[in-house]
C-alpha cells in the first residue's frame, strides 16, 4: 500500500511529554474533543468541551545536538465558541469545539477552522514583535491630549516589544446547519471548505460567511422514511472536484462536483459485503463509520468502524483491501457496552506521513498502530505511570478469559471511561498526539 518501505519503526514508540492535569476529578470543559498538527507540523492544536482552542508549537533544535526535538509547548490559548442558547428551537447549543482543520500557511501568520455543533470560525494566528510609537494626536494609551494642536511634529515609528501571540477572528460561518455538524474538510484549492452534519453537506467559500451551496442532501420528504445518517466527510488531498462521506450504514460514497451542482447521486460507492451469519442485533450499530481518512497520496482511504479499521483503494469499490481488527475481544461485551452507551463513542484514524501506517484509538487508554506493509501492529498505552522521559512503550495484550499470562490485562478489568478518541499522527516526523480525556500525550519513535 505504502509509497515507501516500513522500517517497523512505526510500532516502538517512546514517551515525550503529557500536557494536563493529574487530578483524578476531570471537569466536563477540560476533556479534549479534537487533535489536529498542521500542514509542517510545527504547530498541534486541541479543541476541548470548553470552547477553547490551546495551540503548541515544537521546540526548536539545539545548538549542540542539532536534531529536533519532539516536545511542544503552549504557543497560544484563545477561547473560540461560547455556549449560546436557539430561541426558536428552545435548544442549548454547546461550546465544545467538534473539529480542528489548518489551512497552508501563505505567509507568517497561521489560519485555522474551528467548529462547534452550529457555527464554523475562520481564526488568524499571528505573531506581534513591534509596537507604533511617537503619536501626534494622542498618547501610549491611545487617549487624545488635552492640546489641539502640537508644539512639534513627531514621526511615528516602531520599537521591538516583548513576543505577543494574537488570535482573532476573521470569519463566521453561521446558520447554514439544522443538525449537529461533524465534520469540517479544506479543499486543495485552499479556497473552499465543506461542513457536514446529519444530513446534508455544504459547501463554503472562505471569504464569504453569507451563504453556502449545498452539494448533498440525504433528508428524506418523510422523516420517518430516515435510514441513514452523514458521519464524517473529507475532501481528496489532490484533486479539488472530489470528496467522500460516510454513513452510519457503513457505506462510503466518492462524488465528483464535476458531474453536477447537487452530489446527490455518487460516482463510487464503497460497502463491505455483510456476512449474513454472523449479523446480530448490533450489527447495524457496530458497522457506522465513526471517521474516513485519505492517504497523503489519495490513492487510499481508511475507515473506522466501531471493532475494526478498514484501508480501501478508490479503484476497488467492492472489498477494503485491508482490514485491522482494533479491539475484537470486545465482541462478547457488546451488551454491556449498548447499555453504558460507550457502543456509540466515535474513534477516530490517521494516516502516518508515508501512508505506511495507521492509527486509532480504544479503551483503557490503549491505542493501535498498524503497520500496512509487514500486517504487523501493536497496542500501546497512553499513561502516566510510563512517564519518565523517552521510556519505551511496552506492548500490551488484553486476554479473553481462561488462564491470564503475567502482562496480559484482562477484558473484564479494561476501564471504558478511559478511551481514546483522538489521534494525530505528524505529517513528516515519527511524532504522534494521543488526546486522553483531559491529557495529550506526545510519544516518537526517533532513535
């Protein structure tokens, strides 16, 4: 699958650092809902239920060494949604921010789309060194003098300052979504953006905040006629025409905008054929796709499932040509996981830099690396206990009963409030992010 050769480098993984509290009482704000690095890497920023967006930037490499380190640090903080209220609906709309996308950086300063459920905003994040000083008219606070006019005619001019991060809000994208959206995708054309929710897709311009064209509508004339939910979209990392959504009926369809203004009718459709044997009442629920993930190269895409990773080739609509199974031991434990609802969490998938492997998260704060060229992988786990710096990672198996061996972890012991949700994985390094209820882990598997 891969453009270039695995090493197996892509499963040792060592600890960098843990940005978070240790407190064992996590307030509701301060859980992290999206991970999400930048075109370079250089900056990694996490939305949380808070409406707060907190961006890091990577260290910068040392004289002596000269290698890169993987740690960051908090570059900027600034509060992106607030919780608002919809008079007409009698609805509470959240401030938790749903999803995270960079846009290339044309020059110093950095451009990102942050979401909440209803309203999408264009933020601008730029650097401030210098100040204007020597003002005719007023002073350093910006008051008039009391004098109307000057005794002497000063030049203004600019003076270094201390290093100031400012975060300001260049466009909002309002009142074009009835349903909750999920999923926000920037074109390649670095003009355009899409946003999904339930039911249908739009399409933004990102200079214009007034209105958006809507390019898919599954919302049938009958509510009741409803079979199937939008759950994720994402726009091809080459061509500008041509995007993917996914539905909770495990389907993926490809449209082409070239074909027509509404993408109502899909040019591919992606199923898995379904074994007629082994459906259950939570088959339907287990096969929704929780996220769709291009490779870098647009040759391949990846889906999650709740159970299982699924890689496709778009010239092969028929059969994913390789399937991951994340946690299967969780099979016999899908009644417990219905009633405390955790069948429901969304996980999502990344790619590495190489599309040579993948990553996902689970329960217990474990998460999966799959290598695609030797079918290898590992589960690992994103914890404090295995924090000491650049300690490795130990590989963890999880035993389904009988006789349990010395480092196994038993199913029935694993803690499904502790999961793993959000994962990014470094578009150029062995660097990845692990969003763990409030922590963000960094691990690398640089030597």
């Amino acid at each position: 699958i891969a453009g270039s050769a695995a090493s197996g480098d892509d499963l040792v993984w060592y600890f960098s650092q843990v940005k978070g509290t240790m407190d064992d009482e996590v307030s509701d704000p301060d859980i992290i809902s999206t991970v999400e690095f930048n075109h370079d890497g250089e900056l990694l920023a996490t939305g949380d239920k808070g409406g707060r967006v907190v961006i890091f930037q990577r260290e910068p490499s040392t004289k002596a060494s000269g290698s890169r380190s993987s740690e960051y640090n908090v570059y900027s903080t600034f509060q992106s949604h607030e919780p608002e209220f919809d008079y007409l609906k009698s609805l509470e709309i959240e401030e938790k921010i749903n999803k995270i996308r960079w846009l290339s950086q044309r020059n110093q300063a950095h451009f990102l789309l942050s979401t909440n459920d209803k309203t999408v905003k264009l933020w601008k994040v730029s650097e401030r060194e210098k100040q204007a000083v020597g003002f005719n008219l007023r002073d350093e606070d910006g008051q008039l003098h009391a004098g109307l006019r000057p005794r002497s005619l000063i030049v203004p001019h600019y003076e270094p300052m201390e290093l100031m991060i400012e975060a300001s809000p260049k466009k909002v994208f309002a009142n074009a979504h009835m349903y909750h959206i999920n999923s926000i995708s920037v074109n390649s054309d670095d003009e355009t953006y899409l946003s999904a929710d339930d039911l249908r897709i739009n399409l933004w311009n990102l200079e214009i905040t007034d209105r958006s064209f809507n390019i898919v509508d599954i919302k049938p004339e009958n509510m009741e006629n409803l079979t199937e939910v939008i759950t994720a979209a994402e726009y091809h990392p080459r061509e500008c025409h041509t995007f993917v959504y996914s539905s909770s009926k495990g389907t993926i369809r490809l449209c082409d905008m070239r074909e027509a203004a509404l993408c109502d009718k899909h040019a591919k459709i992606f199923e898995e054929p379904e074994d007629p044997n082994s459906r259950s009442f939570f088959s339907e629920i287990i096969s929704s796709i929780s996220d769709v993930k291009f490779s870098h190269s647009g040759r391949y895409m990846i889906t999650r499932d709740y159970l299982s990773i699924n890689v496709w080739d778009l010239n092969m609509e028929s059969k994913p040509v390789e399937s991951f199974q994340v946690h299967e031991y969780l099979k016999s434990k899908l009644c417990s996981l219905y009633e405390n609802d955790c069948i429901f969490d969304k996980f999502e998938c990344c790619w590495n830099g190489t599309d040579s492997a993948i990553m996902t998260g689970s329960y217990n704060n474990f998460f999966r690396v799959f290598d695609c060229n030797s079918k290898k992988d590992v589960t690992l786990e994103a914890s404090r206990e295995n924090s000491r710096q650049r300690a490795q990672l130990k590989s963890k198996k999880v035993s389904q009963g009988g006789k349990r061996k010395k480092d196994e972890v038993s199913v029935d012991s694993l803690d499904f409030n502790r999961k793993i949700l959000h994962t990014a994985w470094h578009p150029k390094d062995k660097i990845i992010a692990v969003a763990a209820t409030n922590n963000l882990y960094i691990f690398d598997s640089n030597n």
